[in-house]
C-alpha cells in the first residue's frame, strides 16, 4: 500500500485491478459508452490511424479487456491479438480476434515478431511501467509502432477543475447507477499512478522507442503516446 495516496502497489495491485475488473466486466463497455459520450470510439480509432501501419499488419492489443481496440484494427484490416489478466472482461468480449488470458509484463510472444502494440486505458492500472515498455519493444520488429492511450491532467486552470468535478463527482455517481460504485471510485483515484507526460516519454525512449510524440484529446483529458521501434 502506497501510504500517501492509499491506493495498492506491486502485486497486491495487481490482484486488485484483476479481481476489479472481472466484477465490472458485464457491464465495462457500456458504461464507458456513457461516461465518455461515446468518444472513447473516436479516440480508438484515432490511435489505430497514428499506428501508420498497412492492412495485414498484426498488432497486440495489450490489456485489451472486452476487446475494444480489437475491433478497431480489424475494421483497419489489421490483424489484432488481445492479451489481458481478467477472464471476466475477456468473457465480455464481443471481437472476433483471437485473446488470450496473459500478464502484459510477460508476454506469451517471440522477440522481435509484431508490427505493432495499442493499450487502451491500461497504462495506470499497471504495476511497472518501465517493465512494461520493456516487454513491448522486446516483441516489436525494428519498425514496429506503438499507440498508446490513457486519461491525462487538463493543463489549463478552468479544464483542469471541469475534469476533476467530472471524474471526481459525476463518474462515481454513473459507475454506481449502472455497475460498481466503488470500482468507479477507484478510477479517478487511479490517476495518481500516471506519471508526467514527460517521464512516459522517457521510458518509452530508454526501453527502445524514438519519435515518441504525444497528442491530447476531449481537451487535454485524454493523451495518446505513439512511436516506433529503434
Ligand atoms: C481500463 S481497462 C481497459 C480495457 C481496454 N483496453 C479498453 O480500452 O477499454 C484496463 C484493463 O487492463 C487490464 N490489466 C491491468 N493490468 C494488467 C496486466 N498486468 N496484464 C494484463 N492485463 C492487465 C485489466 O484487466 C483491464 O481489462
């Protein structure tokens, strides 16, 4: 337990956002439908864009939970495979592609074998992300992209208090209505885990990756990483 922020740590992280996110599954996509308006669609779609990868491309949806992302890049005419720890969310799933139950620290994957890795939401829910950046260049090609989403911290004052009036008040009262209330209390708590934009994109430099660029979205709450294999 990380005594200032009370949120779990190492692996007793893990097993709560494993056992969290089985108990939300049935209901994980369409609250997420309702808490973003429908535009984490838009933002998906916008990351498999920035993946500049043609079709036949295969791509590992990392933490893919019920498969979003999966379904995305088979509309791009990509090849998806989905990895997650959650057999609830996996169950969940409405994609085609193939998923498999699987640590995203430790992947099921030869090195040097995939044209490109999304994670969708997940960066936080980690437990080292250093490590994780790590796994994701070890199963790239030389070459290979990487688009990864998650929320961020709006930078101006005005959004910056919208986004925490949002997140802290109103998604905990829309989780406790249609699924978990204290599952979506977690989230906003969740965001204390992210670190600065800054150091992401240094651990995605030293684990093997350059132009590294970040975009915001859904005015500086939502940002995507994207990169290419050294
Ligand atoms: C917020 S959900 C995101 C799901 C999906 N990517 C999306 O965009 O909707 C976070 C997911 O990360 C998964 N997760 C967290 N840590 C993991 C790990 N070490 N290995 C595999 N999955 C993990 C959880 O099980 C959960 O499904």
């Amino acid at each position: 337990m990380d005594i200032d922020s009370g949120l779990p740590i190492g692996q007793e992280k893990a097993r709560t956002v494993q056992k969290m996110f089985d108990q939300i599954a049935p209901r994980y996509d369409f609250v997420n439908r309702v808490m973003t308006f429908r535009l984490d669609v838009r933002w998906r779609k916008k990351t498999v864009k920035a993946l500049l990868l043609p079709p036949a491309s295969t791509v590992v949806d990392l933490a893919c939970g019920t498969g979003d992302f999966c379904c995305e890049l088979e509309k791009a005419g990509i090849n998806p495979l989905g990895f997650d720890f959650s057999i609830g969310m996996l169950h969940a799933s409405r994609s085609t592609s193939p998923l498999a139950q699987a640590d995203v620290l430790q992947l099921p994957i030869q090195n040097g074998v995939i044209d490109g890795a999304t994670c969708g939401f997940a960066l936080r829910n980690l437990t080292e992300l250093p490590a994780f950046f790590q796994e994701v260049s070890r199963v790239l090609k030389k070459g290979g992209r990487i688009g990864f989403l998650d929320v961020a911290e709006p930078e101006n004052r005005f959004l910056n208090w919208g986004h925490h009036l949002y997140f802290d008040r109103i998604v905990p009262k829309v989780g406790a209505l249609f699924s978990d209330k204290s599952a979506y209390s977690y989230l906003p708590k969740s965001f204390s885990y992210l670190p600065p934009y800054q150091e992401i994109t240094e651990m995605l430099e030293n684990a093997g990756f350059k132009n590294v660029k970040r975009q915001l979205f859904a005015p500086g709450s939502v940002q995507l990483f994207s990169g290419e294999k050294r």
